[in-house]
C-alpha cells in the first residue's frame, strides 16, 4: 500500500499532539486543590488579581485551570453556561460536578482527535459534599482524560514536585490554615525552572490566588479568600524565622 | 440540548464567546426555557392564578419591601401562603403583582441572570443595570400579558456606590421609574400608597419602614378582597425583606409577628373607619 504525502499514523499524531500539549502546560505555574475539614480549598500561583484561574460554578461546584488562558476561560464560561441552564431547567440540587467533568472531558476529547492543535489546558472540578465523604474532585487533561481523585491533586507546569509534598504532607480533616499551609509549600517545592533555589522563593498573599468551597455556608458555598483574611491564614501557620 | 456536530462535544453556542447574559444566552441555546414562551394562545387566559400587593419603602440607609401572602383565581383564594417577595442577589430583592406562574418564572430568571453575570464577570452589576435586565424581561412578557397574563416587578435594592435604598416600578410595557421614597404594586396598591403617603416620614428607621410596610398591606388587604390580611390562626405573616450595606436579609416570622400583633392591638383601638 503506498502512503499519502504528508501521511502520519495515528499513533504519530497523537503522541504530537500529547507533547505539544503538555509543553504549552509545563511553562504555566500550578494550581493545587486540597481537601479540609469544612470544604475543599484551592490555591493558584498567581500574580494577577483579575485574570483568574479559580472560579465558582455552581452551588457547591468550584473550577480551577492551568494552561492556555483564552482556552480555560472559554471551556469555564461553557460550564457556567451549561450549570446554569441544568439548575434553571430543574432544579438547584440537580446540578452535579459529575455532569460538568463529563461535558469538559467529551468536550476535551473531541478536540484533541478532530483539531490540529489540542487544548494546552488542565482543569480541575470539584464539589463540596455535604460531608467530607461526599467530596468530588476530578481532574482533567488536554486529551479529555478524567480522573476521579482522593483529598488533594496538582496541575500545571511542576505538578510532578508539587504532588511530592502533598502526599508527604496532606492529612484528612486538616484545618482551613493548616490545609493552606500545605498547599503553599506544595507550591513552593514546584519552583519553575529558572526561578531562585528553594527556600528563597517565597509566596506571598500578593501571588497567590486563593478560594474555598465551604460546606457551612449558605447556597452559594464558594468563597474567595482576600485581603486581611488570607494574611491572617498565611501568618498564623508561618514557618518561624530561622 | 441537541449537539449540532453529532461528535459528543458541547454545542458551538456553549462555546461562543460574548455575552455574560443569562437571558440572551438561553434565547439562542433553549427559547423554549424562556418565560415567555408559551405560543398563541386560543383565547385570553381569566382563570390563572394572581398573586396581588407588594410595598416597598426606602429608609436612610437601605430598603424595606415587604408582600401579602394571597394568592386568588377569580372570586377564590388559590393559595393562602404564597411567597411574592423574593431575593434577586447580595443587594437587592424583587416582588412581583399579576399571574402567578409567570411571575415566579420571571423572577426565577432574573435571579439566575444576575449570579450568571457575577459568575462570569467575576464583578457584580450596577443597581441600574440589574433594574434595566429586569425591564427587558418584563418587556418579552408582553405579548402574554396581551392575552391575559401580566405581570408587573417590583425591585428594590441598596446601591453600593451611593449608600441608599432604591426602588424601580415598571409598567406592563416595561417602562422603568424610579422611586425614592415608597412604591406600591398590585390590585391593592391604591389602598397600600394612600397608607404609606400618611405614614412615610424620610428621617425614618428600619424598623418604622418595617411597621408602615405591613400597615399599608393591612390597609391594602382592609380594602381589597384579593390581598389576604396577617392570617395569625395558621400564623401566616406578611413576607419582609431589607436590603441594607449589610446585604439582603428576610425578617423571620419570630421579628414580623409582634409587629403585626401590635398593628392589630392598636387597630383594635382606632379601626380607621
């Protein structure tokens, strides 16, 4: 059989597509969600206070991305549209974490096999339970994989060094600040490369982007952490100085 | 939602960058789901259900708006404790007068509108702007309200750039005003504005905004056979809510009560007639 010019297997063109995917990924900061005792909290390096990668999508539903701005930010504007609509068209407690994570992953998916270019995105969509048994978190990749994950999970550029320190560090039923005390070391641990050494790399309240989906609220349970509230957080579990 | 490209993905319309519009969106992704939607009607509706009086009443500070609980269909008391006064968003409430299923729809879509705009805008809209949305609901209803279901808004809100209490009525064509001091909706409104024009004093409280609120709908319900008065046998007490810097917040049935209680002691003194 004589090929085509131009022809490149299927197997060619996904592990192409993979790896252009997964450097466009690589060169962004990560984003960590983690579980703690009232909720699920979700912390990004982020030096913009406008340009987020954290959002609210629902009730007890939360969205966090890395990757391609204008690419997450329609795949998240889609899913409010889509959250919207299911609880206008039934009802609040109809709208599920499980259904947004499948229309992201088929949306993903088709995608990454019918574009020449894939999404450089991985997003992160979690729902807070009513207790922490109910918690939800599912992780998604550029080529509409889906995983279904346990208590804490990282994105983005060093996800590998960041998931290190989690599962070193992460206990269930942590407290709010302990939790995100985790998360900022996590973050810390995956410096990109040509940043300074560790330990001399330090985030501050002014680079992170910090939220929460706490089950003790009312209805709408997301919450941005701000301001004199996430100082307090950061300072009461501070290393001290050596 | 069909997907036009049969491939599993979402629909292009989900994926469309543009508008932060609730409303707008669902006109082009499901009309169906709009209130307005209900086709040609054969002939007038008369019979649907009609939910009646609604103050609202502005005080140093914030707004009080407060709704009977009567819900009638023609000569008969459909529903005993209906809810016609509801939150829109942090800063701001909504009541409606007229058919009852539209009214309930319109509202359902004009709170979804508002959190859909927060949610993707990460900002909330101005007073203004939330009382120019709800304008072009009411306007999309108009056809309906030609066959017989009209339905009228009544929004109130704090304005967080000003520090004031705010209030927008509309007309059946969705023309907007604003009020600055009280405003009343509803087929017992005549009765409730005479109350309140007695009764309004600007240098108020929140708590003198909250008693002339249900003495006006006692005085609506007094005169008009479709506005039900405070039922204190099934313990039914007008809906109050007030929107302050603090946020919206429903009265409980525990801070409405004595204040009904005592408006009805003091009426047992003077009946006004």
């Amino acid at each position: 059989m004589t090929m085509p010019f131009g022809y490149a297997s299927p197997e060619q063109q996904v592990r192409d597509k993979s790896e252009y995917a997964r450097k466009g990924i690589a060169r962004g900061r990560s984003v960590v969600v983690l579980t703690y005792v009232d909720g699920i909290l979700f912390v990004a390096e982020n030096p913009s206070t406008t340009l987020h990668k954290i959002s609210e999508m629902y009730d007890r539903v939360g969205f966090a991305a890395v990757g391609k701005y204008n690419e997450f930010e329609n795949l998240r504007t889609a899913g409010i549209r889509i959250m919207d609509t299911r609880g206008y068209m039934y009802d609040r407690r109809d709208v599920t974490s499980r259904a947004l994570a499948n229309a992201y992953a088929q949306t993903l998916g088709a995608i990454f096999t019918e574009s020449i270019k894939p999404y450089e995105v991985e997003i992160v969509v979690a729902e807070v339970g009513h207790s922490a048994t109910e918690d939800q978190i599912y992780r998604l990749t550029y080529d509409g994989s889906i995983a279904d994950e346990r208590g804490f999970i990282a994105i983005g550029g060093q996800s590998e060094q960041v998931m290190t320190s989690l599962r070193e560090h992460h206990v269930e039923g942590q407290p709010l600040s302990a939790a995100l005390r985790v998360a900022v070391d996590a973050l810390t641990a995956g410096a990109p490369p040509g940043s300074p050494p560790n330990g001399e790399r330090t985030l501050t309240a002014a680079n992170l982007e910090v939220a929460m989906l706490d089950r003790t609220r009312t209805r709408r349970m997301f919450k941005r952490i701000v301001g004199s509230q996430l100082d307090g957080l950061l300072t009461e579990t501070a290393p001290a100085a050596s | 939602m069909p997907d036009p490209t049969g491939v599993g993905r979402l629909p292009a319309v989900f994926m469309t960058p543009g508008t932060s519009s609730f409303a707008d969106f669902l006109s082009v992704a499901a009309p169906d789901l709009l209130p307005g939607a209900r086709g040609s009607l054969p002939a007038p509706v008369t019979d649907a259900a009609h939910g009646t009086t609604i103050v609202a009443v502005t005080f140093p500070g914030g707004v009080i708006m407060a709704g009977d609980r009567r819900a009638t269909q023609g000569h008969m008391i459909a529903q005993r404790d209906v809810e016609k006064v509801h939150h829109a968003d942090e800063f701001s409430c909504v009541g409606y007068a007229g058919t009852a299923g539209v009214g309930a729809e319109l509202i359902r879509l004009f709170q979804v509108e508002l959190e859909h705009y927060e949610k993707i805008e990460g900002s909330t809209l101005s007073l203004d702007a939330k009382a120019n949305r709800l304008a072009f609901m009411v306007k999309g209803n108009l056809p309906m309200a030609m066959q017989g279901l009209a339905v009228i808004p009544l929004f109130a809100g704090f304005d967080t750039e000003t520090g004031q209490g705010r209030i927008f009525s509309y007309d059946i064509a969705a023309a907007k005003s604003e009020e600055r001091t009280y405003e009343s909706i509803g087929s017992g409104s005549v009765f409730a504005r005479g109350s309140l024009k007695k009764r309004f004093r600007s240098n108020h409280t929140a708590d003198d905004a909250v008693r002339i609120s249900i003495e006006a709908l006692y005085d609506a319900a007094d005169d008009d056979s479709a506005t039900g008065g405070p039922d204190l046998i099934r313990k039914l007490y007008p809906i109050v809510a007030s929107v302050t810097a603090d946020g919206y917040r429903r009265l409980t049935d525990d801070e409405v009560a004595p204040v009904v209680e005592s408006i009805i002691a003091d009426r047992a003194q003077n009946s006004g007639g």
